[in-house]
C-alpha cells in the first residue's frame, strides 16, 4: 500500500475543505 498523496488527491481534500468552509 503506498504512502502520500497524489496530486489528484490533495485537490480532493481542497475541494472538500473549501465546501465546508
């Protein structure tokens, strides 16, 4: 199982954040 993030992943996180805020 690999470790980190992708790039795709982290826009992922930003997004959801960005929602929420």
């Amino acid at each position: 199982m690999k470790r980190g993030f992708t790039l795709i992943e982290l826009l992922v996180v930003i997004a959801i954040i960005a929602v929420l805020i």
